[in-house]
C-alpha cells in the first residue's frame, strides 16, 4: 500500500484535531482511513482502519463529531460545587475519626472521597471565614483579631473579591448561600447577597438560638435583606418555625430542586453546628449517653454535655444526606464536588473533642486550628478513599474552585487574584498530587497586648514544624477517660499515637534534645514544635542547642519578620463599636454607609 498520499479533510479539522488524528490513505482507488482516537475519557489509543466508501466515511464522521463533541463538552462542563462549612467541629467530632459520633453520610463521603489530615484554618470563626470568602490571609484584609462582634462595623473591604462575586461574574455560576455570614454587616452594601450571591438566608452573626433564631435579646436571621421570624406576621415563609440546621437543609433542598441546570451551581452551606447554644431535637440527643469529663488547662476536671453536642452534629448528618439525595435526584451530583470543613476546633466546656491534638478553639496548639475535611466526587476525582497529608489552608479554596471552574490561567493574570495568598489546590485533591503550599502563615497580629500572636507551619522535605510567638492560648487541653467506655478507647488510642511518635523521635538525629524538661515549656512565650512526629505538641523546641533546630527556628522567624511588613491593622480592634445597629428588635444594616464607623 502506499502511504505517500495522506490528508486530512480540511472541513473536520477544527473540531478534530486535538481530539483525533486522522489518516486517509489512498492504495488502488480505495481509501483506507486511520483514527488515533484519544479522548479525555481515559481510554486507550487505538489505531483503527476502515475500507469504505468516502461518502460513508464523511456521513460516519459526521456522525461521530457531534457526539464527540457533545461528550467532551458534557466532560468539560463547569462543575457544581458544594461547599459545606460547621462551626467548632474539632478533630475527634465526626464519625470517621471517632465512631461514638454517628454520620454516616459524612462517613460516606468521606470514605469515597479524600480526607484532608492537614487541613488548616483560624482558632475562631470570622478569620477563617474571611479566608474562605476571599483566599487571602486575614492579617492582610483585617480579620486577624477574632471573631466580629454584633456592634463592630467591621466587613471586607470591597477591592478584595469574594469567591461568589468572581464565579457569578466571570464564571457564570449562580451563588447561593445558607446560614452563618459572621463577616460583618454594618451596611448592606457588605452583606452577602451585595457581595456575590444571589440569595442568602441565615444570619448576620456568630450564633443565635437555634429554635428563636435570637442573639443577646435580639433576633438575627433573614431571608436576603428581609428579617424572618416565626413570630414576624409580615414575613410569607410561614414554614420557618423549625430547628435552624433542619431550615437550612429545607432551604437547600429547595435551591437545589430549582436550580437551572444549564448554570452551574455554587452552594454555601454554612450550618452554625455544632456551636454553641447546645440545642438539638430530643430524639437526637436520646442516642447518646450524657455527661463527659475532661482535665482543662489548670488542672480542674470538668463537665460538659458531649450528648447534646453529638446530637447536633448528628443533625447536620442528617441534613447534609437529604441535600445530597436531592441533588442525585435533580441531576446534579455527577458533576459535581462537595467540600467539607469546620472553621475551627472543637471547644471542650461545649462538647468539642480535638483528640489527639492539644488545644482547642481560640487557642494556636493544632487542636485549634487543625481541622476535619474532606474532598468528595462521584466522577471528578482519579483516586479516592484515602487520607491526604498535605498542607492545605481556607484560603486555598477560592482559587481551587476557580480552577475547577476552569479560571486556573485567571489566576496568574487576572488582577483580583494575583494577589492572594491561597493555592490551587485541584491537583492534590483531584488526582492525589503534592500540595501546591509548603507553609502557612497561623496569624500575625501585634497591635494590641496581652493578644499578640504569630504563627506559621511549615515543611521541610518530609517534615513539618511550627513556630508560634506570643499567646498560643492557654488551654492546652489533656483528655481524660470518661463514664464512656468508648471514650475511653480514644483516650487509650491517644496514648498509642504517642508511643509511635516517640519511636519516629527515637529515630530522629536530634533526640538527644527530646527530654522531658521540654514537655509544655513556654520559653519567653515562643514554641517550637515537630508537629510530623509530635502532633500532641509535647516538647517545645524552642531555644534548642542542636543546629538543626537552630537553623528551622532561624528560618521561621524570618518569615514571621517579613510577614509582619504587610500586615494591616484589624477591622475589629477592641476599642471600636456602634450601638446604632438595631432596629425593630433586630440586629440589622443600614443603607448608605450604615453604621460602618466607631462611636465617638
């Protein structure tokens, strides 16, 4: 046969020439056609010949290029995303870590999906919260203080995009959100459905009662800018009389059966669970027995109700496995990803269990600021069931799902997101790669004492350490059996995970400094921890002679030195408030500038 003539149609070019490469060889009048077929399908290439009539072929190929190309573009289609966040949920509160908690829709997806073991965020809500709306570092937008209290007319500033505001505008998501904002409110210009979602239903704040939707006497909780009660007459929703977590399910639920589904969606679902009030139906709580105890920072043994806690845990499971049935139903899981966080660690007098980390909420130890999460697709991720170490932070999710949107070239060019300080993350999540960020920067925040903080993990080779200056926080909390007896499995399960970081220690050049005269010693308030081999945050290693340590510890300062150079002052300082924030019983916006200013 002679091959010296080949062809390729110029008509099927355009569509066919990243998809398939096609031979037309002409031998003795007949034309032999060769596809090397290689679809984004992870299928094999395959050479395949066909003796036919040029007609046939063209009607075949045809054929063929409409299907191709409506099956790449169903391929390439922009993912929905899903993006759920609880409150004070610490390492030990969910049932994959620990099965005295029952979820097992939150098991299930996590077990199909990736589980993130080094998910970080902030100690406290709005921080991390700020992370995660904006991908940047909240010492650089004004969130490194803490929480927003109801008075403070703090917010983000409108020059730092929102990850609505970029998928809705450049994107073509439709956004909607569900349940806790705590990122400010003193105009409506800052409040959610103004700063890229197209609805918002849940509250301003950082809790309210879960039955009155009610916090510090006044009530909090809207539908868009409109106030909603039970009690509200002028309201129309009159199916809003529930548990809170059960009417943020009811109003997913409700988007998702609605949706168009020619838009890709994007869905926040922020339940305020676990955090406190400790509230949960009665039915839920009857699952689990009562009281546990724990040893707290000083010594003093405490109680606190960890069946309630569970409970409410429980009924964001719950909530959480009907908005996923739905979505199947509507269509919309096959492409789609769903992302679980909480934004800090759990808090032991409420019921948080951070085990094996040390500390808790409001606190640098890990079990402040190391959190659950996981990854979960049907058909988006290459490999899953598995448990990711890699370094992630909140404020890697915005360009992540920028990525996945299909933005991962915006985010080197375009002027909103050069400047971030969060990582696309899609190759360590999707395809089990490394991941994009080898340090992370805790908090740098120095304006006013006794809360001066700095903080940063950070990896070198297969090693990760951290470095904190200032109040780390005090409870550096030790777990204790309890009247469970399961509970006192994960105690006793602790006490393993020491035994096998002692031995990786053991193996370490730089045991000779590992003795207990460094156990939990504070060294002009600077700490020092191996947190790859001593999660627990035992010894600090601060001040160490060895030149090993001497040479990381040198290192993280220096990037907390350079760090604090772009620090910008909080948004919230402790010394600025506004009372004119509340009308008709409700802590509410304003038109206009609000009350976005101190009281004189």
């Amino acid at each position: 046969m002679n091959t010296l003539d080949r062809q390729t149609p110029r008509a099927l070019q355009p569509t066919l020439d990243q998809r398939l490469n096609i031979e037309y060889v002409r031998d003795a009048g007949t034309i032999h056609v060769f596809m090397n077929i290689h679809l984004d399908m992870k299928l094999k290439q395959q050479r395949i010949k066909m003796d036919l009539p040029k007609w046939l072929i063209l009607w075949l190929f045809a054929v063929c290029q409409i299907t191709i190309q409506l099956s790449l573009g169903a391929a390439n289609q922009k993912p929905n995303i899903i993006f759920i966040a609880v409150d004070d949920m610490g390492n030990n509160d969910i049932g994959y870590n620990n099965p005295e908690v029952d979820t097992p829709n939150l098991d299930n997806l996590a077990n199909n999906g990736v589980i993130l073991e080094s998910n970080y965020v902030y100690p406290v809500c709005s921080p991390s919260r700020a992370a995660f709306m904006t991908g940047r570092y909240a010492h650089k937008i004004g969130f490194q203080r803490g929480p927003v209290e109801h008075k403070q007319p703090a917010y983000i500033e409108s020059n730092y995009k929102t990850v609505a505001e970029k998928l809705t505008t450049n994107y073509g998501y439709a956004a909607h959100m569900i349940g806790k904002w705590h990122l400010g409110y003193c105009k409506d210009a800052v409040t959610p459905t103004n700063r890229g979602f197209d609805s918002f239903y849940g509250f301003y704040g950082g809790q309210e009662n879960y039955y009155t939707y009610t916090s510090a006497r006044y009530k909090d909780f809207r539908d868009n800018l409109t106030a909603v009660t039970p009690q509200n007459p002028n309201y129309p929703r009159e199916d809003v009389d529930g548990y809170s977590t059960f009417e943020y399910k009811k109003r997913a639920i409700e988007i998702v059966g609605n949706h168009d589904k020619s838009v890709p969606l994007f869905l926040y679902l922020a339940f305020q669970a676990p955090h406190s009030p400790l509230q949960a139906p009665q039915e839920l709580k009857d699952k689990y027995p009562g009281d546990w105890t724990y040893t707290d920072w000083d010594g003093s043994t405490k109680t606190t109700s960890r069946a309630t806690f569970y409970a409410m845990v429980t009924a964001v499971d719950q909530a959480v496995g009907e908005v996923y049935t739905e979505m199947e139903t509507q269509g919309l899981l096959d492409n789609a990803i769903i992302v679980f966080t909480s934004d800090n660690g759990g808090q032991p007098s409420q019921g948080g269990f951070n085990n094996p980390y040390r500390g808790a909420k409001g606190t640098f130890y890990e079990g402040g600021v190391r959190v659950p999460g996981f990854v979960y697709s049907k058909n988006l991720l290459t490999q899953s069931g598995y448990r990711h170490q890699g370094l992630l932070h909140a404020s890697d999710w915005l360009p992540t799902f920028i990525s996945l949107a299909g933005g991962s070239a915006d985010l080197t060019t375009d002027i909103d997101l050069t400047s971030i300080d969060g990582v696309d993350q899609t190759q360590m999540l999707l395809n089990n790669g490394e991941s994009a960020r080898s340090k992370i920067i805790l908090n740098i925040y120095d304006l006013e004492r006794p809360s001066t903080i700095y903080g940063i993990v950070k990896q070198y080779g297969p090693e990760v350490w951290k470095y904190v200056q200032g109040d780390i926080g005090r409870r550096g909390i030790v777990y204790t059996a309890t009247k469970s007896s399961r509970k006192r499995s994960n105690i006793q399960r602790l006490g393993r995970a020491e035994e096998r970081t002692q031995r990786t220690i053991n193996r370490k050049r730089t045991q000779k400094a590992l003795t207990r005269e460094h156990t939990q010693r504070a060294i002009n308030d600077k700490y020092l921890f191996a947190i790859s081999v001593d999660a627990s945050e035992t010894y600090n290693l601060y001040g160490d002679s060895a030149s090993e340590i001497q040479a990381i510890q040198a290192d993280l300062e220096a990037e907390i030195e350079a760090e604090k150079l772009v620090a910008v002052p909080p948004m919230n300082p402790y010394d600025c408030s506004n009372p004119n924030n509340l009308l008709d019983g409700f802590w509410s916006a304003g038109p206009g500038e609000g009350w976005c200013g101190c009281s004189p």
